[in-house]
C-alpha cells in the first residue's frame, strides 16, 4: 500500500542546502516539511567525503542559522593558525544529524524520508524496502540540482593500467603506508587537502608528485573567509576589490590589483592562472604546497602505468611503488541556471559568491518572507558557478548586482544582519526605513564597479 503524506513543502535532499532551506522554515514559519533523502542520514556528499577532509571557510559561518558549528575557537596551531577552526568531515556529517534528531524532527513539523528516492512521477519510494510514499505538497523544492561531486563516487577519468594502483582520497590514510611515493592527480580542493595531508604526516616534498592540468587563483583564507571576528578585514578586502575593477584596465590589471590587496594567492608567481574554484589557503599552506617540486602541467590524465602517466601534452616517468590518488573530480559541474521560483516548484542555487549552503538559507528567508513571485525571482538571481579565471569576474558581477537589489529589501538586510551563516553581517546596519551611510556608500562602490568589471570581460573577449 501507498503511504499518503500531506505537506506543505517537499524538499528533495538532505545535503547542506536543503538542510539550510528548511531550517529557515522551521524558525520563520509554521509549514510542514517533508524531506526525502536516498542516503542513509543528512550531509549530502559529506558522508563519501575522505576522511581528513575539512572546511575551506570558517565553522563559524557554516551550516544552519539556527544552530552553531563547533566553538568559535581560533587556531593556535597548525596551518590554520590564527583564523577560525574548520571542521572537519565527521564534524561535519554529525552536525547536520544533530541538527535533523534534535531540531527538526522535535519541532512535529518535519517528516524525514532517508535512503528513498523522488521519481519524475512525483512518487517516493525506499530504497531498501520499497515502501511507496505519495507526498502531497503544496511545493517542490529540488535541494539536488547544484550536486556536489566527490571521487569516492565515481571511478576514474582515466584508464588504469597494467597494474598501477590508483585510489581516491579515501583511501589514502590506510594505504599511505605501503607505499614511498605519491602522484596526487587533479589542483582543486580535494588535491590541495591531500597534498598537505600527505605533507602534515611526514611525506617528504620530493615524493609527491602533483599533477595540475590548470593552474588556479587561490583565496586568502585570512583576508576572504577568517570569521566574523576580523569583519573589518573581510569589509576592507570586498571594498578593496571593487576599487581593484574600477582601476583596473584588462583582466591582468585587475587580477593583478586584487592579489596586490591580499585577496588571492597564485601557486606558482610565474604561472599565470586560468581556473577559479573557490579553494581557500592559508600563507602557511601554500608555503608547504610550493614545497612540492615535482609539479607536472602537461593537461590532464589518459591513463597511468606503474612506471608512467600518459597526459595530454606528453608522458611522466613515475617511480616504482608509487600511489595514484585521483582528486580529479569536478566537484561543482556547470548546470544551466534556472528560476529559483517558478510556481509550485523551487529550485535551490547559489545566489552569493561560492557560498551554496549560505545561498539555500537566503532563499529559504525570501520564502518565508515574501509572496510576490517575480520579487522572489530579483532577489535570487543564481550567480555562476566558478571554473575559469575570468569567472571570478563574472561572479562578482552578478554577486554586487544582487547585493544592490538585496539593500532595497528591508526583510533581506534584516536577516543578513541578523545571520549566523552570513559572513558579512556586521558589514550592513539596516533601521529601517532609514538606510544608513555604510549602505549608501556601498551602493555607490556597487553601481560604479558593476559596469567597469563587464567591460573588462568585453574586453578579454574582444581580444581573444
């Protein structure tokens, strides 16, 4: 027999967004929420994350609204001295199990449906028994259409062959030890986290190879992301970018203005830099990761041997016992952006800057707040998400054109102020009806540097 369930909404993903959605709900609202998960328990791709993985962005700003991440604690040791703590993996996954078992199904308002799947029929069914639900709910809201991928889930890109080993990072703390060398493959997060995992337990910098297809601009995780105890840092920085655009003229100028205010890293000073994803670093970090001197830009993987890589541009020797770990995935793959609001149904994306957790708790504001679909829609344009250099651009952009439409809504800058998860809270005093002079003058910044930075991509593109 078919479980009948009435609901108000009913949210597809029990990752980090839909998790943020629904706590907007629950603390803005009286709905009642259906959530149907096809894992065994809340965190999305955090429960096939390896095991030393961490944040990339302060605890302090993570997660729900409701409910804080670890202790607000600054580290006194290791390469994250002097910001605030990040999470790790297992922080993480049990946060959000915590915030579900003792927030949300508390509240009587939450049903939660984990390991079942959403058909295209509107139906949901177990996976393990099979039991069929049919949830009657006044909206749909898709939490799975920015998915996140990780290289647990996944085989390879590339061939593996004649007997090389090659593992994701899941693997690599119970295998390090049977082998000498390493070939860390892919220079997003997930191969900068394994590179200085490998470094932090005693791997020697000569063995470990690093395949970076693409060199990629890095965040300054003290200047971009440090926590909200350094907000004058945080403010003077995104001021200071902006005036990087409005100075600048060509994309070299003004990448070259914002690593000039701190703002970004590059791994090499002699490579420039043609991807964006994201990843933050410390000084500290990037000292260990320009240690590495077997750093191999030849493109990406073909295939790997037990005594070569094939690449692109060319093959590697490798050394004998030598393990490949496969960090290649893309993590966040491009989607077309959709209408956030559209009827019945929503779709969660990233609205600010690299912060889709953060972006799912905004949206779940503006639902609990406003009715008028297309003002809904204006608050939440989707911004891009990152892979080319130029897209650091194209973010902001769209990132400054959606704070100056969030400055006009007095329920939006209420929230922003008041956020946990909102790393620029204290930028912005908002007495409403009178908008103060720190929103004034960071409109103005906005109005001129918006046009100047789409010129300079014009720019780039005319000359390509």
């Amino acid at each position: 027999m078919t479980d009948i369930i009435d609901s108000d909404y009913l949210v597809i993903g029990a990752g980090g967004m839909g998790m943020a959605f629904v706590d907007e709900l629950i603390t803005q609202t009286t709905a009642t929420i259906t959530i149907v998960d096809r894992n065994h328990r809340p965190g999305g791709h955090w429960n096939d994350a390896y095991p030393f993985v961490r944040l990339h962005q302060t605890s302090t700003c993570y997660g729900v609204n409701s409910t804080p991440l670890g202790k607000a604690t600054i580290d006194q040791v290791g390469w994250n001295k002097g910001c605030y703590e990040l999470a790790s993996g297992s922080e993480v996954v049990a946060y959000f199990d915590q915030v579900m078992r003792q927030r949300f199904l508390p509240s009587g308002r939450v049903r939660y449906l984990p390991m079942c799947e959403y058909r295209d029929d509107g139906s949901v069914v177990s996976r393990v028994s099979g039991t069929e639900y049919s949830v009657r709910a006044k909206k749909i809201v898709d939490a799975t259409y920015i998915n996140v991928t990780v290289p647990s889930q996944r085989p390879p890109k590339f061939k593996v062959l004649d007997g090389a080993v090659c593992v994701p990072p899941n693997a690599a703390p119970k295998l390090a030890p049977e082998y000498s060398k390493f070939t860390v493959v892919g220079s997003g997060k997930t191969g900068i986290d394994t590179c200085l995992f490998l470094l932090e337990m005693g791997v020697a910098p000569a063995d470990i190879t690093w395949v970076m297809p693409n060199d990629a601009w890095l965040f300054d995780r003290f200047t971009v992301n440090p926590g909200r105890q350094f907000t004058d840092i945080i403010t003077a920085g995104r001021i200071e970018v902006l005036k990087a655009a409005i100075a600048a003229d060509s994309v070299d100028d003004f990448f070259q203005r914002v690593l000039a205010c701190d703002q970004l890293f590059q791994f090499d000073p002699a490579v420039k830099p043609t991807n964006w994803r994201c990843a933050t670093v410390t000084r500290l970090e990037l000292e260990q990761l320009r240690k590495i001197p077997n750093v191999v830009r030849l493109g990406h993987v073909q295939a790997v041997t037990p005594t070569e890589m094939r690449l692109d541009q060319g093959t590697w020797k490798t050394a004998a016992n030598t393990l490949y770990i496969d960090c290649a995935a893309d993590g966040l793959k491009n989607r077309p952006q959709k209408k956030v609001f559209d009827g019945n149904r929503i779709t969660l994306q990233t609205v600010r800057m690299c912060q889709q957790v953060y972006s799912a708790g905004f949206i779940g504001n503006v639902e609990a707040n406003l009715n008028d679909e297309a003002r809904k829609n204006a608050l939440c344009r989707p911004v891009p998400l990152p892979h080319a250099a130029n897209d650091y651009l194209r973010c902001a952009i769209q990132d400054s054109e959606n704070m100056l439409v969030w400055l006009t809504e007095p329920k939006v800058v209420s929230w922003i102020n008041a956020s946990r998860i909102d790393l620029f809270s204290p930028i912005f005093k908002f007495d409403c009806p009178v908008v103060g002079p720190q929103i004034e003058a960071m409109g103005a910044l906005l109005q001129q540097a918006i046009p100047k930075m789409q010129a300079l991509l014009d720019q780039e593109t005319a000359q390509a």
